[in-house]
C-alpha cells in the first residue's frame, strides 16, 4: 500500500527586493526556499497512516524542481518519508499548478498510489491548484481542504471533514483511491530527528526528466502567462515612534480617543 | 460577441452571498453584446433564481439536481456549459468549494485558469487579470494567449456584490451525468464559542505568531480585558490550541464585523487573516518585522516588541 504525497518548495522574499530584467518575476537572488508550510501536515497525515498500519505502507514524496528543491525533499524524507522523486526540466522555469499535476498524473501512473495527499495550498502563490487539478486528470474522487480524516490503509472509503468558511466543516465519506488536499491543524507536524536527517541523506530519490515520463515541453504549459510582477502600491500606516513607554503611551491615547474614554 | 458565465454556489440550500461577488467579477468585463448567465446547482434551483437575477444578469441556468455539494457534479456542468455554449469566461468564488472542483473543470477541459483574483480589466479587448504572489509582497497582471475559455475564481469580499433589479429569463437545463465519488454526512458546527463574541466587538486585541509560546498568552487576555477588548488571534495561535477557535479573525475563523479598533500584536497579517478584518477603520499594528503586510493594511504602525509594548499600554488602563 502506497501514500503520494507531492509536495513543494515555496520561496519567501527578502525584505527588500528587486524584479528580474524581464519585470515578470523576482531576482532569483532575493528569494529563500523552504518546504510549503502546508505540505508538513500532508506528510504528517500519510507518516500517521504508515505508523498506525505498522507495516506494509509506503510513504513517497514527489517534487517538481530544481537542484535546488532537493532540500525540500529531503526535509520530508527527514520526517520519514520513504522515497523520494524529483522532477525537473528547464522548460518548467514557468509552471503553475497545472503543469505540476501533468506531471504528477505521470508519475501516479508509474507509480500507482492508493491515496494522494497534497497541501491545501502553497504559501507563496497560494493558487490551490495542484492537488484538485491532478485529480481531475486522474478522474480520481477528491476533496479539498480536508481537516479531519479516518482511512484505513486499503480500504474503499475514507470518511473526512473539509473545512469550510467561519469554522463550519463537512462531514463526508469518499471513495478511494482519492486526491485529499490537506489543511493547517488536521495533526501537529513532527520536527525531523537528527538521526532522521542523517538517514534522508541515504534515502533513494530518483531524479526524472520530462522525456523519461513521456511528456514534452508543450504538455506542460501552463494555464496563464504572467505580463508582469509588481510591487503593490501599499496604504502607508503612520508610524508611531520613541521608546517603547512613548510608543506604547501614544497607543493608549489612539485606543482612549476612538473608544471615546 | 461571447458569453459569460457565473458559477453560484449554494450551501444547504443558501446561497452563498460571494456568488454575487462573482456576478460583480464578470460585469467588470462584459464587453458590447456579451451576455452574462449564471448558473445554480441546488434541489430546487427555481427558488434562488429570483436572487441571482440581478443587474446584468441576461439568464439564470437553473440545475435541478441535489443541495449536497459534490464536485463531480460542478465539474460535469462545467464540462456541458463549456461544450454547449463555449462562454470566453467562467467566474466563480474562491471560497472553499471552488478549491474542490475548479482546478479539476478547468484541467479536464483545457481551459485557461487562474484563482484568487483580485481585480479584473480589458486591455485591447485581452482579459488581463491581477492576483497577488509571493504571499501577497507583489501583485501580477496575468494573460490567458490562445484560451478560448477562462476560468477564474474571484476573492472574496473584494468585489461589492452585485444588486440592482435584474430580469434575466430563467432557463432550465436537465443535470449532467456524473460519477458522484463523495456524500454528505452531516455538518460539524464550530465548537461553542463559550461568550467570547468576535463579530459582535467594536474593539479587538489580537495576537499572531509573535507570542510565541502558550505561556505568553495570559498577558494578552489580561490586558485585553483591562483595555475593554476583546482578545482575537490568528490562525497558528488556534490550530496550536493556545485559544478557542472562537478568538480567530480570518476566513476559517470569524468576522470582525462590527470592529472599529482592531490592535493586532505580532500578527503578519496573511490574507486569511486580512479577509476577517481589513475592513476595520482603525487598525493598528505592532511587529518587530517592519515589512509585515499587516503594515500595509494599518493606520498606525509601530515597529517593536509585542511584549514591551503591551506591558508599557497596561500602564495606562
């Protein structure tokens, strides 16, 4: 019984920075990459399986990227995560969530999962793409922002919640094999150990082309075609400054004004 | 000449008030001769029709088909409308149902797609359409080349609903064929909120991230309390369990609907939390990170430390 669990690198921008010669996106050198926050609850939901189970579930991780993205993998394998695949080719420089699940309905193809578990969405682009997208090519059940799940390796049904607007959620049963896209606080993420993160040095990834899934650049293409990246133009809080006694003085004077004490 | 349509939403038979969000959405670039439909999906559809006919609206497609939300169905209505009628533009809110079915209708169906927009223009007759990337620190202007379909989910609480008298016809259009792999089970209300009544506050003290730990928390509903405010949270601050649900400002969580003071301390300011609160008149914000988004959303901001500030501010209440 096997878990995919594609996940993501997401990149965070410095404090300051400037847009690439082209205006359609940052400079590179102003971006930090790290795991998508949400991705550490996938893994932790497919992690819980496989231990409950005891024996017998795989549990794969699956990026799309670069060199680059390797760390993001690896924080995953770290955690515990069996395997890993990486997917790149330069042609994916502009992917979007749509391109990423044609190349995941390949590689579930290949490799054959019984469930899917994606992030409910990336912290960066927060675009809530993939998952859902991947499902839709597989023609597979799927529920998005999934908040609580009951799944028993194997089995033909899973009953979950997905979270819904102001803190209602909705109980349903689905059928599986199923694209689940998982929400903040279904588990609480586990810290890799030191000794996971030397073990996910070890652990195999194989690192896959677009031609080794069958796919050329012009399957890939994305859904939208950025124009241009900009800063907004931000709204300017007046700054409230001195020492903190100062700061804090001049808030008890805003908060005593408004409030009409 | 083209048309465009609106996918409404219902939930348990209501409608979901961001669907004329959605309408507002498409209004925005219907061009001469355009017509603008909007579709709904419910068991008795007729019943929502009167609502969804609104300024603009040429035609209101009612699917009689079931109040559970199933995305196979949505996907299959999709596919039929994109098939039948080949709008050059589907809109539908971005609220948590979209999540379920647009990537997948939009994927099946290759059409051009993007989520979460902001603002929508014409620019030479091209769909230019804006969303915010790299967790809303820019904006992007997004093109759809050689899509003779686009699908887009809107923000919500961005586009004023749309209301004046409308007189679209109604049409009835017979449920698609779908292979239905979800069913309904029941409703999970959020826990009791115990009295603590976050839409009902005129004045909010909310803390984010920045606390840091469970053990700092007490200050903030002490000093709350003292300042005659009630005490909100972001998102990580519940789902660590440090407060009740009931304390969170955002679109999981609650609305700050009657706030016109909101104090959030060490809360960055992500745009689920800015859903339940950027509307407030009086903002002020107190981060260590100067570049927080929440500062771009503030009237006052003051750059330091949650905990100074707040043990300064009990000095004066």
């Amino acid at each position: 019984m096997k878990i995919l669990v594609p996940v993501k690198q997401i990149a965070s921008l410095d404090d300051q920075f400037e847009m690439r010669d082209d205006g359609r996106d940052v400079d590179e050198d102003y971006l930090e990459k790290d795991l998508n926050e949400f991705d550490h609850f996938s893994v932790e939901e497919a992690l819980l399986i496989k231990e409950a189970a005891g024996d017998g579930v795989e549990v794969v991780v699956a990026i799309i990227g670069d060199d680059d993205s390797d760390d993001a993998l690896r924080t995953a394998l770290a955690k515990g995560a069996d395997r890993g695949i990486r997917v790149w080719d330069d042609s994916l420089a502009e992917a979007d969530g749509t391109s990423v699940a044609r190349i995941l309905a390949k590689v579930v193809e290949r490799e054959k999962p019984d469930m899917v578990f994606t992030g409910a969405q990336s912290s960066d682009f927060g675009s809530a793409t993939t998952g859902m997208a991947l499902a839709g090519l597989l023609g597979w059940p799927h529920a998005a922002v999934v908040s609580n799940l009951e799944y028993k390796p194997g089995a033909s049904s899973a009953k979950l919640r997905r979270e819904l607007e102001g803190g209602l959620e909705e109980i349903m049963t689905i059928r599986c094999p199923a694209v689940l896209s998982i929400q903040l606080g279904i588990n609480q993420p586990r810290y890799a150990s030191l000794r996971g993160i030397k073990q996910a040095k070890q652990k195999p990834v194989d690192e896959l082309s677009l031609d080794d899934l069958g796919l050329g650049a012009s399957d890939v293409e994305p859904a939208f075609h950025v124009r241009k990246m900009y800063a907004p133009e931000r709204g300017k809080a007046e700054l409230i400054t001195g020492s903190a006694a100062e700061q804090a003085a001049r808030l008890a004077q805003i908060i005593k004004e408004i409030r009409g004490m | 000449m083209s048309e465009i349509i609106v996918i409404a939403l219902q939930r348990d038979g209501e409608l979901r008030a961001s669907s004329l969000e959605a309408v507002t959405a498409a209004r925005s670039v219907k061009q001469a001769g355009d017509t603008l439909g909007v579709v709904i999906v419910a068991a008795n559809p007729q019943a929502l029709a009167g609502a969804l006919s609104v300024e603009g609206v040429d035609e209101v497609i009612a699917v009689k088909a079931t109040d559970e939300f199933q995305p196979d169905l949505i996907e299959a209505v999709v596919t039929a409308l994109v098939k039948e009628r080949k709008p050059s533009l589907i809109v539908t809110p971005h609220g948590v149902d979209a999540w379920s079915f647009a990537p997948a209708a939009a994927i099946k169906n290759g059409l051009g797609f993007a989520t979460d927009v902001l603002a929508l223009r014409r620019e030479g007759g091209e769909l230019v359409a804006t969303r915010a990337g790299y967790a809303e620190k820019v904006l992007m202007d997004i093109d759809f080349p050689g899509k003779a379909t686009v699908l887009l989910t809107n923000r919500t609480n961005v586009f004023e609903p749309a209301a004046g008298q409308g007189s679209a016809k109604v049409t009835e259009m017979a449920a698609p064929a779908a292979d239905v792999a979800t069913k309904h089970e029941g409703w999970k209300q959020p826990a009791d909120a115990g009295g603590i009544d976050i839409p009902g506050s005129e004045f909010i003290l909310s803390i984010g991230r920045g606390v840091a730990d469970e053990s700092n928390v007490e200050q903030f509903l002490e000093l709350a309390d003292k300042m005659g405010a009630t005490l909100g949270c972001s998102r990580p601050i519940a789902d660590n369990g440090w407060l009740p649900k009931a304390r969170q400002v955002g679109q999981s969580g609650q609305l700050a609907a009657s706030c016109r003071l909101y104090v959030a301390m060490g809360v960055s300011g992500s745009v689920q939390h800015q859903w339940g609160m950027k509307h407030v008149e009086n903002i002020v914000a107190v981060n260590t990170d100067p570049e927080a988004s929440i500062f771009s959303i503030a009237r006052y901001g003051i750059v330091g430390d949650m905990f100074e500030i707040a043990s300064e501010l009990e000095n004066h209440f």
